[in-house]
C-alpha cells in the first residue's frame, strides 16, 4: 500500500514515523513518504494519484481547499467544513474526508474535556479553526466566540456556515475567558518561532481549560502562562496521532484499536508521558505503582505522600473538612502534571474533581486500577483511611459512589483480582508499543 503527504513545501514532518508506526502494528505491508508539489503541479499530481500513483493520500497546507476540485465525492463532514486532508483512491474515484475533526475530538475525549452547556474560545480564523468550530458546533457546545485579529474578516468568512450553538465573532481587545476553555489555533509560538503568545499572561484569568493545537514545542508559552495559573493545558499531539489513525482507518477499511492512538502519542512525545494510576483506597495503587516504576525505569510520585510531606498528617487536614483536603489535593494534582517519566499514584477520591483529572490527563494515560471491592474490605486498615474510619462498611458505599467516576476518568481499567505483580505486568503490556 502506498501512501502519503501532500503539500508545498513539508520540510521535517511527523507524518512518516506515524503511519509507519501504524502500519506496522496493523500488519500492513506499506511505506508512507511526503510529496512536495509545486501549485502549478497539483493538477498533474492529481491524475497520477487518480490513474494509481497512490492508495491514498494526506494534504496539508496549502491544499486542503485546492484539491476538492479534483474529487470525486466528499464525505459530509468534509463538505461542512469545507477541506479536505484525508483521501482514499477506490480505482479511478477520489473521495476526501476530514480527520482534523475527529482528531479533536479525541484529544478533548483523551483529556476529559466536555463539550456540553460549555462557553468555548477559539483563537484564530485560519484553516484549522474550520474543523474546531464544526466540531463545537456538533457537540452542544454553550456558545463558540471566534477571536481574530480581523473579525469582521473573519465574520463574512464564516457567514455561509450554519452553527447549531450561538456564534459571534470578536477581536482580542474583547477577549472575555472568565469560566471559558479557549483553543488555540493559531501557529503564534510555534517552533522556531518559540517563547511567544498570542494573548498576554493576564488575558487568561478565569480560563477554565487551555487546548493549544501546536504540539511543537511540547509547551508553549500559552501553555506555560496558564500552567502557572493553575489552568490546566494541552497541546495537539493527541489530535495529531488520533487524526492520523482515523485516516488509517479510512485507508484500512477496518475500525482502529483506540489505545494505538495512546501509544503511538507516547512514541512521538517529546517529554516521556506519566502514567498515572487511580482507583479505590486499598485498591493496591502504591505497590503497583512502584512495580511498574521499576521496571519500567520511570520516576514515582504518591500524592498522598507527598502531600503528608509538604502539608501534615492527612487525618489532621481531613480534621478541617474535606474541602481543605481537597483543595491541597488539588494544588498536588498540578504539580504531578508537571512531572515527565513519572508513575503517578493519586488519593482514591481525586476523581472528585474534574479539574484535578484534566491535570493528570495532560500528562499522560490513566489507569483505573480496579480491585473487587469484598477483597478490599477485607484488607484495608480502617484506621489509615479518613473516609472509612468510623466504618469500615462504608467502602462498599464509596465505591458504588465513585465507581462512575473511575470509569469516566480513566484511558484503560486494569483488573487487581489477583496480585500487584500481574496487575503491573497489564499496565506495563499496554504501555509499551
């Protein structure tokens, strides 16, 4: 099978070591390479590609609107936003697809942000802002504002498009993100041009959640800003890996394995990613943890632990209310995710925050590490456990309380129904690619 990436000019890109990862893991025997076609040649590239030069394709800048004179047929996402970077050859037919799409969708779904009743930003009218706005609109988004240096440029750009959510437009003077999440899609900070933003440090008080598309660097100063706030943040490299292997999917013909997404983004991180590891209180969560830290040569950080260290006893700060604890949880939670090629293990009620979880996501993947319930009554020390000191029973409530909540906030449930050595052997087998 052959494959590629159309463009202009592509200099370095990722593209290659992606698809070969995932032709490999498919067993597929095929090569992807980039094609650099001058303007005046796409028409010429196009018939070869139409006459068998290519099973199927990748395009992107500055073709992702110039190549739908040459299909054949769209599919519907692609007609809506109106460019194509997927393109599967069916003899002589061309057809175009949009996995920008999808790929934003699962970087939001990899990191537990949800799109429901929420107020969103987006920063930018370029091409990539299309498909973000789409997907919004699709996903009951509260209400979508379109930042850009020129809004009423961008308004009569996107005023043939229909949004199913409130829409308006406004330039950066108006910028609003009280209680908002804000994506950038702008390639203002990306490498080589690095250390800059396009918004001041003190524009993002109130953001809820920062999603930067640009995954090169690893941090920009967008994310950094934030990050020093106590605002959770991500970058695009899941999108980039995700949007990848739905293209491979289309090329396949076949439904993808959802954790090769995972373990091709921690092939391709800059940073070696966590794994962080939660569940209930007495789950195991610290003897796994530190199994798999050590076979895997990756740091280990306890919160609880390191909370005891920094703030006391946790009896006596759970003697001050929850809220207290939970807020100090919270702080640990942050800085946990600035942690790299760590075993994170967590407090067994850090699901009960959203944002803690959008912290530790950013990091890595999640590991719900699930023992039955009657074994940890069995075992656990009441005594040690704040929640459970009055009444050991009372696990059994606790889990049926959280349960949803491990479920929810987790990339992979890991069964403790045995022994630590076999539940650290399964994460391990579902790290490594």
């Amino acid at each position: 099978m052959k494959l590629g990436l159309l463009g202009e000019k592509l200099g370095h890109s990722l593209s290659p070591a992606i698809h070969d990862m995932a032709l490999k893991a498919l067993g597929v025997d095929g090569n992807y390479g980039l094609i650099e076609v001058p303007t005046q040649g796409l028409a010429d590239f196009m018939q070869s590609f139409k006459d068998g030069a290519y099973d199927g394709i990748n395009v992107t800048i500055p073709y992702k609107r110039e190549v739908i004179q040459y299909l054949d047929a769209l599919s519907d996402g692609a007609a809506r936003i109106g460019a194509v970077n997927t393109i599967l050859r069916e003899g002589k037919t061309l057809k175009g697809f949009n996995t920008d799409y999808d790929g934003f969708g699962a970087l939001l779904a990899a990191n537990f942000i949800d799109t429901a009743g929420e107020d969103f930003v987006v920063l930018g009218a370029g091409g990539a802002a299309n498909s973000v706005l789409t997907y919004l609109s699709d996903h009951a988004a509260g209400s979508i504002t379109l930042v850009s240096r020129s809004p009423e440029s961008a308004e009569r750009g996107f005023s043939g498009k229909s949004f199913a959510v409130p829409f308006k437009t406004a330039g950066y003077v108006d910028l609003n993100l009280e209680g908002k999440i804000l994506v950038n899609t702008t390639p203002v900070g990306m490498h080589p041009k690095e250390g800059v933003s396009p918004i001041p440090a003190d524009a993002l008080n109130g953001c809820k959640t920062l999603v930067d598309l640009i995954y090169n660097p690893a941090q920009t100063r967008l994310m950094q800003d934030a990050i020093t706030k106590g605002i959770p943040a991500v970058n695009g490299l899941y999108m980039l890996a995700a949007q990848a292997m739905k293209a491979e999917e289309i090329w396949q013909g076949r439904a993808m394995d959802g954790w090769l997404t995972r373990q091709i983004y921690n092939s391709l991180s800059q940073d070696k990613p966590n794994i962080v590891i939660t569940g209930m209180p007495g789950s195991g969560k610290t003897t796994v943890g530190k199994l798999v830290a050590e076979q895997l040569n990756m740091d280990f950080f306890d919160m609880d632990a390191d909370i005891e260290a920094r703030f006391g006893d946790i009896h006596a700060l759970f003697a001050k209310g929850e809220e207290h604890f939970r807020d100090i949880e919270f702080q640990t939670a942050a800085a946990a995710a600035n942690r790299t090629n760590t075993v994170v293990c967590t407090g067994g009620g850090v699901v009960k925050r959203n944002e803690n979880m959008k912290h530790l996501a950013g990091t890595g993947a999640i590991f719900f590490l699930d023992r039955p319930v009657e074994q940890i009554y069995g075992d656990v020390d009441a005594d040690s456990r704040p929640l459970l000191k009055q009444d050991k029973s009372a696990v059994f409530k606790l889990y049926e309380e959280r349960i949803g909540l491990y479920q929810k906030f987790s990339h992979c449930r890991i069964a403790n129904e045995t022994d630590a050595e076999t539940a650290a052997a399964q994460i391990i087998e579902k790290w490594r690619v």
